[in-house]
C-alpha cells in the first residue's frame, strides 16, 4: 500500500467552476454535499437538500457546529419569486444575566461552561423550513445522516486539525470539572486522545437524537424527552436553563436587509445578525473609485478602510432588534454612507463608531432546477462551542452567549431571554429583482470581510464563482491590524504598511473564511464556487 502523510501539501492545486442544470450542493463537507444532491435527485427541492445537509453537518463537521447550534437562511422561493429570511438564533436562559456573569468574577462572558449557552435554534429552524416550504418528511431528511452516524464517517484533513485543537482546549476544562466536561471527553476522544486523521468516527447517540427529531418534526427538542435531558443536565452541573426557556422558543421568519452594489442587490439577515457590516461597507465602497486592477494597494486599503468603519459601528450598535435603539435604515443610509466615506485617505485610520441616527461556524447552499435557492449557515461560534455535551444525546451545546456584552449600557448587555449579537451570516445575490445566486464565506468576524471581498471581486472584477473564492484575502482584526494571505503579492503588503496599516502575514488559511458560491445564470445553468481553503465539495447534477 503506499505511503503518505495525509497533512503534507507541498504545491498549489486549483478548481474550476462546476456547472450543472438539474441541482447543486456546495459545502465544505463532501459528505453532506452528497446527502444534498441524493435529496434532490429523489425528487426533493433545494430546501429539502438545505434540511438534510444541516442535519448532516454536525456530525461530520461537528468542528464548526452541532446539534446545539444556531442558525440562518436565506430562501428563495421559485414559486413566489421572493426572499425569505430565517432567524434561528435562540436566547439566554431567563434565570441568568449580566450581574450574575460579572458576580462570578468575570469580566466578559466566557467561551467555556453554562455562561456562554443560549436555547439552540437551529432545530426549530429545520422544522419551520421544511413546513413552509418542504416537499419530504423530517424522517425521509434526517434518514441519511442516520446511517452515517450509524455506520460511521472518515474524519476530514481539516476538520482533522481543528478537532485535534479543541482536544487541548475542552480537555483542560475537563480537568477541572469532570462532571461537566466528561460527556465531551467520552464522545470526542478516544480515551483523552485524538482521533486520527482519516479515521472512522462513530456516533450511534446522535443517530437516536435524530431519529427523536424525525418522529416529533423536531418537537422533542422543545416540548419534549430532549428538552428535559437537557435542563436536567443543567440543573445538575450548575447551568440556568428551565422548561420555560424552551417551551417558549420558535424560529422565527424576518425580512432580509439589502442595498444596491453597482447594479445588484446584496442581500442579508438583518441584526442580529452582522449581515449589516457586509452591507455598510459595500455601501460605503459604492461611491469610491477602485483601480481597475483588483491585485493592487489602493484596492486592498479602500477595502480594508470601508470593513474596519463598518465593523467599528455594527460592534456598538447591532444587537438583538428588540433592544437596539439605533435603526437599520440610518445605517444603511446614502447619506451615513457618504459621512463615513469621507473619513477614507491615503492613510490608515484608527476606527471609531460613528453616529448613524444624527436625525469554528459552518456553511452551504443548495439550488434545483426549478429555481429554488438555500443560502444556510449554522455554527456554534468557538469551534466545539461551550464544551457541552448533554450525556446520552450526542447534543453539543454553542457558546453564542460569548458575544454578549456585560456593559449595562450596551444594546447588547446581557439578559435573559435575549439575543445575542451573532457573527453568522449567509448572503444572497440578486439582480434587476430575480435571483442570481445565495453566496458565504464563514469563519466568526471574517465573515462579512469575507462577504464583502467576494462582492467586490464578482461584481467589480467580473471573477467567475471559484475565481471570487480563490483570490487572496486579508482580515482586519482591530485598530490599524491587517492580516494577509501568504498569497498577496509582497509589494501590495509593502504599500499597504507605508499607508499606515499594521500588516501580519499568515502562513494558515483556516481562519480566513470558508465560502460556498451558486449563481444562476440567464439561460438556467447553475455555475458554483467551492472554497479552496477547506474541505470543499460541490456535488451537481
């Protein structure tokens, strides 16, 4: 047999873009794409690929999320020609609040343990979509992931690194608290250690877990055997949920936020969501001049100026809609736009909110031949998310509480029943009103980065979808601090520190976004995009 290191890749590869005329699955995982095109070529639509695709990736990619997690989609509908929006985020339990985080020491919510667990929406939100707009049952959707958990699935490369990560990190938790970390311990290692890479994991509890959804339409997650394990497991460990917190949670559907790029429409989840920060910058870098060049300085530092200005503003005012009292549609403001464009030089500048009233995250998409599109995100947040496992379920709880704030001033303060600010964000594209395609790239606060780069590089550079992904990026990461790929051109890094800006060369992909593309063009033709710097798969048909 030959031998070879399965994390040695010593020379550049490159994709082409796939085209297909029946269906498509793009994710980063070639498992579940595959369960995506198996449910559409049984007849079923692109939601129902959509469905069984999110049922699927938290088990084979159970790094980025889990049956624990939160969720948003982005719909379009054939049949109404209209975007639709899913809120699956959940809330804090009722019985915690920023006082009780603060009384307990902390400075900021943390990663690991009960403080940073919210309800997960993410199973109400398969639920609400296969109701409105499914044409399979939850059991025929779930019955693939099923057998893998069953039967058992090969552990990704990247996937690989990543979970060999959180072994260091949940196991040190672990060590200080057994009773609450020991679940994870027993279903991600194998006695403390890590799994190989390419080796077959197993996962029979999940499998129950979803067979449990299946008969219940996801009602046992709420109202139901698995709620009262979970609220069990919290009252006995020291977590703050009760029935109530559940029993009271639907997914629930909104109106995606938009504005007009260069001729397209850019659409988002409104807060809260930062779908917004994508918005905001393209807004801004609409009534600027860039180089016709995308491989040069001033587009790079344009770029990175308009994200950093956006992101200065969504940290201090998104939050739950309830509780934000600045408007959405001061902030996507022509006029707001034109104030923060303004503050664009030659030079790096130091971001600071301004005043708009005046006056580890997995994601896929899926489309069918009929026209109907999925642009899908779920995540835990921190990789693994909070350490949580519910013993006997296979449930890994998210840490999406993390993003709250303790300032009792902020909109986003910490309180029960409420929503955090939340990082994932799928996107969709349209065009003179008709659609042309659900696009994201996923990774925590690179994600509108990353959605406004594929914009600029589709929209102004005329990239095809696998081009969009592939050209280098760069990620701001506070005050004048840019990271950029290995593969940006050295004297673009040069220029671009003479301009002021804090530049840091990364020689690893992972954390620099994961994207997923599917454009639908004039005659019908599906043509997808898949991300480069993950386990990217598009199946099509």
């Amino acid at each position: 047999m030959p031998q070879f290191n399965a994390l040695k890749y010593a020379y550049p590869s490159r994709r082409n873009v796939v085209f297909a005329r029946k269906g498509m699955a793009s994710s980063t995982s070639p498992i579940a794409s595959q369960v995506g095109l198996e449910i559409l070529k049984s007849g079923g639509n692109a939601v129902d690929a959509a469905i069984a695709m999110a049922a699927t990736m938290p088990l084979v990619e159970p790094t980025g999320n889990g049956l624990g997690s939160d969720c948003f989609a982005l719909v379009w509908s054939a049949r109404d020609q209209k975007l639709y929006g899913l809120d699956g985020s959940g809330v804090a339990p009722m019985a915690l609040s920023a006082d009780i985080v603060r009384a307990a020491g902390c400075d900021k919510v943390p990663l690991e343990g009960w403080f940073s667990t919210m309800v997960p929406g993410a199973p109400s939100a398969w639920a609400e979509l296969r109701r409105k707009f499914g044409t399979r049952s939850m059991a025929e959707l779930m019955a693939p992931a099923i057998q893998y958990a069953r039967e058992g699935f090969c552990i990704p490369v990247n996937v690989y690194k990543q979970w060999q990560a959180e072994v260091r990190r949940i196991s040190a938790c672990a060590a200080k608290e057994p009773e609450l970390y020991g679940p994870w311990m027993e279903y991600f290692t194998q006695n403390g250690e890590m799994f190989g890479v390419g080796a077959t994991f197993v996962n029979p509890d999940y499998a129950r877990t979803l067979e449990s959804l299946a008969a219940t339409d996801c009602e046992s997650y709420y109202r139901g055997e698995l709620m009262e394990r979970i609220v069990a497991f919290s009252r006995r460990t020291g977590g703050f949920f009760d029935e109530g917190d559940f029993q009271s949670y639907h997914a629930r559907w909104v109106e995606p936020i938009s504005v007009d790029y260069k001729g397209y429409t850019v659409c988002e989840m409104p807060p809260n969501g930062h779908g917004i920060t994508a918005l905001m910058a393209l807004n801004i870098l609409k009534g600027m001049d860039l180089s016709d060049e995308r491989d040069c300085a001033d587009t790079y530092h344009k770029t990175i100026e308009a994200v950093k200005l956006a992101f200065a503003d969504t940290k201090k005012f998104v939050a739950d809609p309830r509780y934000m009292r600045t408007k959405v549609s001061d902030m996507l403001s022509d006029r707001y736009a034109g104030i923060r464009r303004a503050l664009i030089g030659d030079q790096a500048v130091y971001p600071e909110a301004g005043d708009p009233s005046c006056g580890g995250t997995v994601y896929f998409c899926t489309a069918d031949g009929d026209g109907n599109m999925v642009s899908f995100i779920q995540s835990n947040y921190n990789c693994f998310g909070s350490g949580i496992v519910i013993p006997g379920t296979a449930i890994a709880l998210q840490d999406r509480g993390a993003n709250f704030s303790l300032d009792p001033e902020s909109d986003n303060c910490l309180e029960g029943g409420k929503k955090s600010y939340h990082t994932i964000i799928p996107g969709f594209l349209c065009k003179d009103g008709k659609a042309v395609g659900p696009f994201g790239v996923m990774g925590g606060f690179m994600q509108p980065q990353g959605h406004v780069q594929v914009m600029v590089n589709t929209i102004d550079y005329h990239m095809n979808p696998q081009e969009a992904l592939d050209a280098p990026r760069f990620q701001w990461v506070g005050e004048k601090t840019v990271q950029l790929e290995r593969e940006v051109p050295a004297h673009i890094a040069m220029e671009l520190a003479e301009r002021g800006h804090q530049v840091e060369i990364v020689n690893s992909n992972l954390d620099m976004g994961r994207g997923q593309i599917i454009w639908r063009m004039e005659d019908g033709t599906l043509a997808g995009g898949t991300e480069p710097r993950a386990d990217g798969t598009i199946a099509a048909w």
